[in-house]
C-alpha cells in the first residue's frame, strides 16, 4: 500500500525532483501491533532534515493521519516516509513555490532471525569510505549511493553488516545502522558532524545510557580503537540493538557467542521495556 | 517527450531506485539541427559511471536509436539520458539480477542571452561547500542536493552561476559547470579527482588546449589563485563556453567588460568551428 500525496498510487512524474537529484529525505519507522514506534521522533528529525533542504514541511496532521491509517490492525510491518521537494524549476534551481510530494508506504517487516539480537551477528569491514560533507552530515537524505555500494561488497549470507569509515579513518557506522561500542564500562558512539545519519534508535540508547548513568563518549575512534572494544552493537529503528559478536579478519568477541555484553544486554532491556509500556499496554 | 525502457510515459514506479537512493547517473546532451553534439563523450561517461557504480550498460544501439529519435527535426534542444539501477532488491542491498531503468527525454534549450558568451557572465561565490568523495568524484549521479542547495543560495537574475570551493578550500567548479582561469598564459582547472563533475565540454577544452600548445595545470586551486587569474570561464554541454566578467565582492575582469580574453576567445572560437564542421556541415 503506498499513498502518493494521499492518493494510492504506485508510480510519480520522473519529473520529481527526488528522482532527478535525490532531492529529499526518508524515514523508516517500525509498525508493531498497529503502533508506530519512536513516530514523534522519526517526524522530528524529518522536520529538522526539511528545515535544513529548505523544503516547506507538510501538514503534520495529515501525515500522521496516513501514516496512522496504513498502520491500522499491523502486528507488524515498517512505515517508510519519504518527503521531496516536488517537481519544478529550472535544473538545480528550485521553484519559487515547493510543493512537496508526500509518499506514506507500508512494507512487510524484514525476517531477521531472533538470533541476531540474542547472541549477536556477524559484522565486516566495508572498503567503501564515506565522504565528508558537513551539510547533510545526520541526515536520512534520497542521496545515498555510498551506503548502496558498500552494501554490495559482499553476499556471505552469514555476515549481517558492514561497518564504514569516512575518508579520515574514523569508523562512522554501518551500511543501515549507526554504532556503539563499549570500553571499561565507557560507550562510545562515532560523533555524525562529518558524515553519517543520526539513527532514531541511536538518539534514544545515548538517553537511556545517560540516564542509568553510563558514561557516554563521542567522537573520532579509529578502527584499532573499535578492534579494543569490550563490546560492540548496532542500532536502528527496525533492527533494535545488534550486538556485533564476530568482525572476521579483526576482532573476535569470543565471550559474545556465549553472552552479550552487560552494557549491551542493559540498553536491549531498556529498549523492550520502554516498547512494552509506551506501546504494548492496550494489546 | 518522454522514454522510460522505449515506452512513451512520463511516470516511474516509486520503487525504482533511481527515486529510493539516487542509485543512477544522468547525462545532459545538446541537440542542435538533429544532432547529438558530442554524443559519444557522452555514451563513454555514461559506460564509465555505470561500471564504477556496477550498473550493467544499457544496450548501447537502443540508447542512440531512442536518442536520435527525439532529436529528429530539432532545431535546437537538450536531450536528457538517465540510467537507474531499476527496481528490487532489499533495502541498500541490490538484486542479483539488475534491470536497468532507461529514461531518454527531450527539454527545450534554455534561453540564454547571446551576450553571456560573447561579453561574459557574474557569477558568485556559494557559500555551500563540496564534500569530498573520491568514489563518486567526476561521476554525474543523481546524488546531486550539493548542486540544489548551492543554486538556492541567489535569486538575482543578474548573477547566471555560481562558483563552489571544496571542504579544503580547494575551487571547484560552478553548480552547473566546470571552472577555467587562465594566469600568464597558462591555462589552470581543478583536479576532480575528490569532488566535481568531469564535464563533457572540459574535456574538449582541455584536449583542444592542448592541441593549441596551451600550458594546462590541473590541482587544487584557492580563491585566492582564481581571483588572480587574468581570464575566468565556465562550461559545460549546454552553455558552451562563459566568460566570467565579474565575480562581485572577489574580483572585477574589468577588461572583461569591454573584451573576452584571448586564451577564452580562442576556445570559444575552436568550439565554434568543431560544432560547424562535426554537425552543421548538412544542414
């Protein structure tokens, strides 16, 4: 089910500027038992992601009230939001009005073994670099070629990610999620002021750590810093929290196929505790 | 007129990744008497980005026959070629099997003032940076919001391009076009080889330069070094070859006013007779 505009349609004008140049921003949002998990959140950064391509932000009613209705009677499934700027003006240069085309589609939750969260998966060391670009550094973007070939470096259906650096050697994240790890009882998170998309699921593990009063660090860690680790884990807004048990060729987390990590195994009962009671109460 | 895969239509499925992630590349060609001006330049950039980003070619007699189709009878047009990854494959993770989307359509030629070639342009400096990415440098994909921020930055109809410098401070190139100076006779153009777009119309400059026994440099160049240059010009496919008269608050070309340079003259002058004698010789 995909509504265009609100209208259920499948196909736009090629026209579009988010075809033409990537001109836009995406969200996806888990559905679980009719409810749109972290829904005000993940409408706040594409606000914010608006605000910053100078695209008018649609009717925030109406939005909710399409992405409410395809979530209807969904045990569960994932909400994809996608906002361009429309189609108009005169290459690059935008129109004086934007109209923005407004895209509200549900799709089947992807099947991710059970597993993954319980024991951990198996992660890799992508050749793809990400660039630096300050501007859109954060942001869910349509521009988004360096996640899609990094994601093509391997087909080994036993290896779940990869994980990049950008052009200085700091490691940023993975293909789709954003990364932690934890040293002497210290989580670290890569800071996203260069490159990288800041992760609804990343937001809430730095407020939660926080809050049971973890000690939380950001900023330029090298590979060697992560191979150190004493845990590792990835986070987005489908997959929940990932611990990394294996990143073959540089550090085996041998307790990991045993047991997660304490400081990993705390945020992944925070986070179901948390879907528990905000969305769970009336099911 | 519009061809997506041969079929005259002017939508596209929503699922086309050329619209999820901008996993596609585009080409921008000018039609003039029914030809296709450096067509095959073309073609080769197109074949280079779709193997640097593992996009099978299209067939090739299918592009050029739907190409010379559209530009049947045209006076004076611009044919636009797209090449998307087409549809499926999971999230970032592409299909095995890839299917190209082959969009082939014709635009209106811009109406330019004749005096922008002949007495030169004003162009600015952007504020928008370029982010550095070697992976993508030189390649046209439909990654392009860099371009559609920069162009946002000036409304002023008197001001025709704008000049975009890189995050090391390095001049690049106009929102739309390559970027020229000449100082003591040498002829200066930025390296692409972290960020920018290899134009077409450089590479004639550059191959026809050479041919004059013009001194070429190519590096990293500061506004500095631009602002001390004693000729500046732009290209690409559809303007040719813009002098640049001014660049306000930088630099005044003030002979500009009155003249174009000679190394600029010259060019203009060799483009001139190549298109003459390649394509207007049977008309």
């Amino acid at each position: 089910m995909i509504l265009i505009n609100g209208e259920n349609q499948s196909q736009l004008a090629i026209s579009d500027r988010g075809f033409q140049y990537g001109d836009g921003l995406f969200e996806t949002i888990e559905v679980l038992n009719s409810h749109l998990i972290f829904f005000e959140q993940h409408l706040q950064r594409l606000a914010l992601g608006c605000e910053k391509l100078l695209i008018p932000f649609p009717d925030k009613q109406l939005l909710i009230h399409e992405a409410t209705a395809l979530s209807q009677n969904i045990k569960r499934g994932v909400l994809k939001i996608i906002i361009t700027r429309g189609s108009g003006g005169r290459g690059y240069r935008f129109p004086d009005v934007i109209q923005p085309t407004r895209i509200v589609s549900l799709h089947p939750f992807p099947e991710y073994s059970p597993d993954f969260q319980q024991h951990g998966i198996v992660a890799r060391i992508c050749q793809q670099r990400l660039g630096l670009n300050p501007t859109f550094a954060g942001l869910k973007t349509l521009n988004r070629l360096e996640q899609v070939l990094a994601r093509a470096e391997w087909n080994n259906p036993e290896i779940q990610e990869g994980i990049l650096l950008d052009l200085n050697g700091c490691v940023i994240e993975g293909t789709m999620s954003n990364l932690f790890f934890v040293k002497n009882n210290t989580l670290y998170t890569p800071l996203l002021t260069q490159t990288g998309i800041a992760g609804i699921m990343r937001d809430f593990v730095l407020q939660t750590a926080s809050a049971e009063g973890i000690q939380i660090e950001q900023g330029c860690f090298s590979l060697e810093q992560l191979c150190a680790a004493d845990e590792i884990f990835l986070t987005n807004s489908i997959i929940g929290i990932w611990p990394v048990k294996d990143l073959p060729g540089f550090k085996n987390l041998a307790g990991f196929n045993a047991h997660v990590g304490e400081i990993t195994k705390t945020l992944q009962s925070k986070l179901a505790q948390y879907k528990q009671q905000v969305y769970q109460h009336d099911n």
